[in-house]
C-alpha cells in the first residue's frame, strides 16, 4: 500500500489497487477492502510512531511487516423489492453460498444492520424499516 514512486506515501481504497509493479490483478473496489485497508494501515501508522517514538517522522527504514492481504468474504446486494443476491464464496470458481431471493433480502438487511454503528441507529433504522413494510414509501418529501 505504500507508493513506490512517493517517499512515506500510502494509498487506501481503490488507489491502493493500481498493482503496476507487481502484476497482480487489482483489488476489487469495494467498500469491505477499503475498510481492511484502513484498519491495516492504522495498525501500521502505530506501528511507525512507536519506531520513531511517538513523532511522525520518516518511515523509509522502518520494516512494514507483513504486506495487505485480502480475503473476499462475499458480496451482498438489494436488487428490488423484497430481493437481493447474496454471494459468500471466496471466487466465482469456490465452493460456498450463493443465494438469491427474499431469504437473501433478510439476509441483507440483517448485514446491514450489524453495520449500523450506534445501537440507537440500528433501532430507528429497523423500526424505519418496519413501518416501510406495513405502510409503504413515503414519497410526500419527493420535489
């Protein structure tokens, strides 16, 4: 993740997947690697401001560590009303879930919601939700 032609210059989402010297195909541009990107990186910011004492300063000579590796754990998406396609195999060619349907429309919004970060979010989104379900979309606001 760090710039090769840049001294102390990190790239994080979809810059981070131009692999230009290596040849390795590009991360895809999804919001769960941009996410391990960040953790990644934060992890290895402190690492860095340990070596050099708590100061931001060059880490040309600092061992990073072992590089990003990312592991797709599958993909999820809402394709209309009361549908979504859930996919959790690790590649097209791998073995595992593929779903489509309502039961996958449950499964997406319970991911959703465990990504909601405030459990107080989560309740005024699940009760969003439910009161969509009984009593439809309120388009009134729309201009």
């Amino acid at each position: 993740m760090r710039v090769p032609s840049v001294e102390d210059v990190f790239a994080l989402g979809d810059c981070a997947g131009f692999l230009e010297q290596t040849g390795k195909p590009v991360l895809p541009a999804l919001a769960q690697v941009a996410e391990r990107e960040g953790k990644y990186l934060v992890e290895l910011f402190n690492r860095i401001g340990k070596e050099n004492g708590g100061k931001a300063l060059s880490a040309k000579d600092i061992p990073l560590g072992d590089p990003f590796v990312y592991k797709h754990l599958g993909s999820m998406a809402s394709v209309g009303r009361y549908k979504a396609l859930v996919d959790l195999r690790q590649s097209k060619d791998a073995k595992g879930i593929s779903l489509a349907g309502f039961l996958s429309w449950l499964i997406w919004r319970s991911a959703y919601l465990t990504r909601v970060i405030s459990w107080r979010n989560r309740f005024y989104v699940a009760v969003n939700w439910a009161t969509t379900l009984v009593f439809g979309r309120d388009n009134s606001r729309i201009g």
